[in-house]
C-alpha cells in the first residue's frame, strides 16, 4: 500500500471516528500492553460470544464483516458469514449449546436467501454493489454444504449443487479462475475455493466437483518458486500478499491433498509452510505479509494469518507428529489470545480479534473482523482436539 495514501487514510479515521476509542486503542497497541492469558475455552467463548454479536448487529441473521472503532458495525457479509457457519456447527459439538445450533442454521437460511440466479454468491456487503465473485462463492458451499451434512435438508443440498456448478463453469480449462474474482485478476489463493468443491462432491458425489478441485490445484502448484513462494497469491497483483492470503492458499492445496491422498500436493504445502516455520518471530507472530524472496516490508501481524498458519501447523503436526509444528501453533496461539479483549464493555471489541496488531497496521486498521474471530476460533479448538485426541475432520 503507497505510505502517503496510507497516512492520509488513518487521518480520515481520525476525525471521523471516536477519539475516544480510536486513543485508547492506538495508545494500548503503541505501548504493546497485551491482555492476560486465559485457557482456550474461555477464549473461545469470548470469541464465539462477538460473533453472536456480529450476527445480532444487523438483524437479518447474517454476520457483521467487521465492528470499525469509528464506525461500529458493518453490514453482514456473504462471504465470511459461510465459512463461520462450520465453526458455529464444530462449537455447538463441543459444548451442546443448543442456541448456537440454531445461530449456525439461520446463518445457512440467510445465505440462501443470498444466493444470485445463476447459482453465484455475492462479493460485497450486504447493501454494497453486489456482483458474483468465484472465491466468495466458494467459501458460503463450507457454510452451505456443512448445514445439509447438520440437518438433512435437501434445500442446502440443491444450493450447493447451484453453486459448485457455476464454479465448474466459470473454472478456465487450464484450472485456475481468471473471470468473476476480485478485481479480475487471477488468484492462487482460489485453491481454497478447490477445496470447497470437495465439501460439494461429499454432498453430491459428483465427479465434475472432483475434477475441477484437481485442477486448480495442480495448476496452483505451476505457481510455485523453488523456495516455496506462490506467485498471484496477494489480492492485488501490485501488492505485497498478506500472510492472509498466503495461508489461504497453504490450506487449500493441503487440504485438497489429505482428502486425495496426493502427496505431492503435501508436499507443495509443506514446501511453504516449513519456510514460515523459520520466519516466525520469538514472540509468537509472523510479519503481516511477504514478498517473493519472504521478506517483509512491515513490522505488523496479520491476526488472521496467524491463527491460519497455526491451524496449517496443527495439521502438519497430525500428519508428522513433528513437535516443531505443535509447538509453533501454541505459540502464535498464544500471542493472538495475548490481543484478545475479554473484558472490555465495548460489545464491538469484547472477545473479537483485530485486523491487524497493533490495531493500525495497514490490514482491516482499526477493525475486529468476523473472519479473524473464525479463523482464531478454529486454531484454538483444533489445538484443544489434539490434546484429548479428538479425530480430526
């Protein structure tokens, strides 16, 4: 991101926002005073209990995006709001809290009423411009085709049908999308959305879905340097890829490769992951983002990519039993709690996870956003199934 927009952009922030807010914060950060340590169940909650929030905001039973310290809530968001809904579904199996299985379903009845003719879902907040974006769609069939998995209704079933088959139709021959993505440009990252199309073929057991989940990912991995860097893997071809969309396309390729059993495809995620593994800092975090030689140009964290390189360890750590990887997910796990505010009185900021630490780094500045709380959700949990020797799914 240029600097000069960057600063000009926080100042705008400044004046429109609440000072009150916004200093507290700024200062916390600035003066790096993190929060106290609690056993994961407590930090769960707290974050499943902003989430109950988020979804409250807006009442139409979809999630928030994100609470902005100078604007509140935001209206709710297709995308994110489908990949919480297996959270919500792998909570409410933990703690048999019937109330989170009906937040999780009304979520799922929202995204259908989300759902365009041709079968896409949109890429923007409710309100916004609304458009079919490939990756979005594909994050609401987790939502979508984990809801038929709950219930047995054939309404869910048929939704993800619609969906995966309008991916299969926009997929280029050669296996990535280059039509109906964000900004129009072709990203790697997408092998998240391959790995959605598998969620579709459990549902379905349609070769098509298969076929095209292969696809992508052995193209994704034409895209791979020597030194496990993926090229297209930032939202904008110009920018620095954040950790964010690094850890997306890790995930999706292993992913992809644990349910095919391909261990090239392994491989190829482990390639990125253990260069990662190095790169971590003493405290816990990685850089927000990363170029092509795995340098950083910032100092900031990536919350969101933390907790995803945590759940990207987690599962190496199940496939290896190398104890790098666990030890690893417990410390960048550690660190996110470390930021986590469970006791503030701000509904907004109790229990959510920032954009980036400090709150002013230059992904979602001064925001807590639904897809952090997620994805913080998800790594706290899958560490807590490793140690009672849960299977895992």
């Amino acid at each position: 991101m240029d600097l000069k927009k960057y600063l000009k952009y926080l100042g705008s922030l400044a004046v429109k926002g609440s000072p009150a807010r916004l200093s507290k914060e700024i200062l916390k950060d600035s003066l790096n005073i993190k929060n106290r340590i609690y056993d994961n169940d407590k930090h769960i909650k707290a974050a499943v209990n902003w989430l109950l929030a988020a979804q409250r905001a807006n009442n139409d039973c979809g999630v928030a995006a994100l609470y902005s310290l100078y604007n509140g809530w935001h209206a709710s968001y297709s995308e994110t709001t489908g990949y919480i809904i297996p959270t919500m579904f792998n909570y409410y199996h933990k703690t048999k809290d019937a109330n989170i299985k009906k937040s999780a379903i009304s979520m799922a009845e929202w995204e259908l009423k989300k759902q365009m003719p041709n079968g896409a879902f949109p890429g923007a907040e409710t309100g916004k411009n609304e458009f079919p974006i490939v990756f979005n769609t594909g994050q609401v069939i987790f939502g979508i085709a984990r809801a038929f998995h709950e219930t047995k209704d054939v309404k869910y079933k048929k939704s993800a049908i619609r969906a995966a088959d309008w991916l299969v139709k926009a997929q280029n021959k050669d296996g990535f999308w280059d039509k109906f993505d964000y900004l129009n440009q072709t990203h790697v990252y997408n092998t998240r959305t391959a790995w959605a199309l598998l969620k579709a073929y459990d549902a379905t057991k349609k070769d098509a879905y298969l076929k095209a989940a292969a696809k992508n990912i052995d193209w994704a991995l034409t895209q791979q340097l020597n030194n496990g860097w993926f090229m297209k893997s930032a939202f904008h071809e110009k920018q620095e890829p954040l950790l964010h969309t690094i850890a997306y396309t890790i995930q999706g390729i292993l992913e992809v490769g644990r349910y095919l059993k391909n261990q090239k495809y392994i491989n190829s995620a482990k390639k990125a992951a253990d260069v990662l593994l190095e790169l971590q800092r003493k405290y816990g975090s990685l850089a927000g983002s990363f170029d092509e030689n795995w340098k950083s140009s910032v100092s900031w964290s990536c919350l969101t990519g933390d907790s995803q390189m945590s759940i990207i360890w987690l599962r190496f750590y199940s496939l290896t039993k190398n104890k790098r990887y666990l030890n690893a997910a417990k410390k960048i796990n550690n660190y996110a709690k470390s930021t986590q505010d469970i006791k503030s009185g701000n509904k907004g900021i109790k229990g959510g996870i920032k954009g980036s630490y400090p709150v002013y780094g230059w992904y979602a500045p001064f925001c807590y956003t639904n897809w952090a709380a997620k994805f913080f959700i998800d790594a706290l949990m899958l560490e807590d199934d490793l140690k009672i020797g849960n299977k895992l799914s």
